[in-house]
C-alpha cells in the first residue's frame, strides 16, 4: 500500500519502504541517501514517519525529524505510487522484522 492510501480508519499499514541512511544533519533539517531517483513523484512527496519531508531530489531526501537523528541513522521512505517506484528497483527484499527472509527479482525494466 502506497501513503496515498493512508487513511485512518482503513486497518492497513505501509508493507513496502525504501530504506534509507541519514548522510547530513543541520540544525534545521536532515538529509538521507534517497531521492527522485529511486521513488516515483506523480502523486507528491513521500512520507517518513516521524518527520516531515521538505523536498527530493535526483538522489537525496530532505527532512525535519520530529526527533534527533545522527549521520548513519535509517529511515524508512514510504513512496506516495508503490508500481512505478518498484520499477526503479531491481529487487526487493522480503523482511521479517529485522531478518531478510527473500529477494525478490524485479523485471520491469522497459515497460
């Protein structure tokens, strides 16, 4: 499910992120390792749960965490169209809590 369909009262949850790592903090804001170029933008910035996302570009997130982060934290970036932003990917890794389970293969290149 992409953030665009994340409304309250549907008792769903986001089942896919990119993880990504803070590289920069400043006072005012915090950047991580994932941009236009691995999400899909048609339907607006994408969220991280506990901040607010300020802009993308081509390869990085910029970001007001709600709470401290440091260089080499992970942040989890749910995109706002989940279709096209797998097809950026080449695979996926299948997560249980912390443990890769599997990977999957992403074939759409050419689509």
């Amino acid at each position: 499910m992409d953030s665009t369909y994340a409304y309250p009262e549907l008792p769903f949850r986001p089942s896919l992120w990119i993880e990504s790592t803070v590289i920069s903090v400043s006072e005012a804001y915090a950047v991580a390792d994932c941009g236009l170029k691995a999400l899909a933008m048609d339907h607006g910035n994408p969220t991280i749960e506990g901040a607010r996302v300020l802009f993308c570009s081509d390869e990085h997130v910029t970001f007001v965490p709600d709470a401290p982060v440091a260089p080499g934290d992970r942040v989890r970036v749910l995109p706002t169209h989940v279709d096209p932003t797998v097809a950026k990917h080449e695979r996926l890794l299948v997560v249980d809590g912390e443990a890769v389970r599997d990977v999957w293969a992403v074939d759409l290149r050419g689509w």
